[in-house]
C-alpha cells in the first residue's frame, strides 16, 4: 500500500458508516504524516455544497470542507491502494492556506 501524501485525494473506506467511505484530502505535511503516523484532513464532496461552510473548490475533483480539519490514523485508508486524485501544489496549498487562517496564528 502506498501511504498517503499531502496534496492527494485518498477514499477512507472506514471514514463513513455509509457504504464507499469517505473521501479525504490530505492537508498535514509528509513530515508530519511519518513522524506522528497521524493525518489532518479535510473531507471532499463531489457535489456543490449550499449554506455557511467554508470551502475550497478543487476543480473536477470536487470541494473540500477546509472548516472542519481532523486527524485521523492509518487505519482509516485500510482497503484503499493508492489516491483517488493528486491535486496540483497550488490548490492543495490553497485549501491548507484556508485551514491556517481559521486556526490562527
């Protein structure tokens, strides 16, 4: 298995009680990731979302919900072999830029 990195769109087959998991951006640096055995992530949907969330448009691979980040351990992309998407550094920064400003300094 291939471990995920920052910037792919991995599915968590047990990140959902619904059947097909949860798809997932991982938005916390490969450092991180190997030195806690942890991911921060954010949760991505294919389809627009309307109301008061905070999102970041990842082009055709759909939004992710950069105002809810959580963490996450390996067990979670158990059954899951390698990235649903890899997004281009600019827009994984971008949504990670979005997580940083609602957290703070």
């Amino acid at each position: 298995m291939t471990l995920p990195r920052f910037g792919e769109v991995w599915n968590a087959p047990s990140g959902s009680v619904l059947p097909g998991g949860m798809l997932c951006l991982i938005v916390s640096s490969d450092d991180y990731n190997r030195i806690r055995r942890q991911y921060i992530i954010v949760e991505v949907l294919a389809e627009p979302l309307t109301g008061d969330a905070i999102i970041c448009d990842l082009g055709p691979v759909g939004i992710a919900l950069t105002g809810a980040p959580f963490t996450v351990g390996p067990g979670w992309f158990a059954g899951a072999n390698e990235p649903m998407a890899i997004l281009d550094d600019l827009t994984a920064r971008r949504a990670t830029d979005q997580i940083k400003a609602i957290l703070g300094p």
